[in-house]
C-alpha cells in the first residue's frame, strides 16, 4: 500500500498568498513534473492516469517554510491549462491550475 499524505501543504509568495486572500487570483500553478504529480493524486485531485478529477481537496497554502509561517486552508479542484501572466504563469507553459472554490476561515 503506499503512503497517503492527508495534507498537503503548498508554500506561495507573499504577492500571491495576499491576492488569493483578497479574491485577486482564484488559481495557484504548480509544474507538470514527477514530483507534484504524485502529490495531487495522493490527496485525489489527479487519478492515476493524471487526469484531473471532479474532486475536491483541502490544502494549505503557506508564506514560507517556518513552523510559524501565516497560511490558511482552501478547498481547490484541479486542471490542466495555461496560466494567467499576471498571475505567475509562463507564456506557453501548461500547469497543474489549482483552482480556489473557498477558503477556510480560521
């Protein structure tokens, strides 16, 4: 059986963390690669084909990688596409899109 991570805690920019916070940017990139593959179909978001799922996953989205990092949790769906420029996306790249449906207060 292999590991199951429970959570999955995504560390942001300050500029990005304070944008999804106020509403600005309702998705998060990450890269097509091995590494965040395996994470998004551990937590559901991706099956094992790595297609994305109708799923739904609780994630932490932190400022940093001390212990006393500010973050919060959101609920986020997955896809696949081209990111927005203006927020972090590299013209012509595909990513992994973590779209934002709510954050949990709190």
């Amino acid at each position: 059986m292999s590991e199951r991570i429970t959570e999955l805690v995504l560390p942001i920019k300050r500029k990005w963390f304070d944008m999804i916070l106020a509403w600005e940017k309702t998705e998060e990139y990450r890269e097509i690669k091995p590494y965040w593959t395996k994470r998004f179909k551990t937590i559901g978001l991706l099956d094992e084909g790595g297609n994305p799922t109708h799923n739904k996953a609780l994630v932490t989205f932190r400022n940093g990688y001390g212990k006393d990092a500010p973050e919060f949790k959101s609920w986020v769906t997955m896809d696949i596409g081209d990111g927005l420029r203006n927020w972090g996306a590299e013209p012509g790249a595909r990513y992994y899109v973590l779209v934002i449906n709510s954050i949990v207060k709190g």
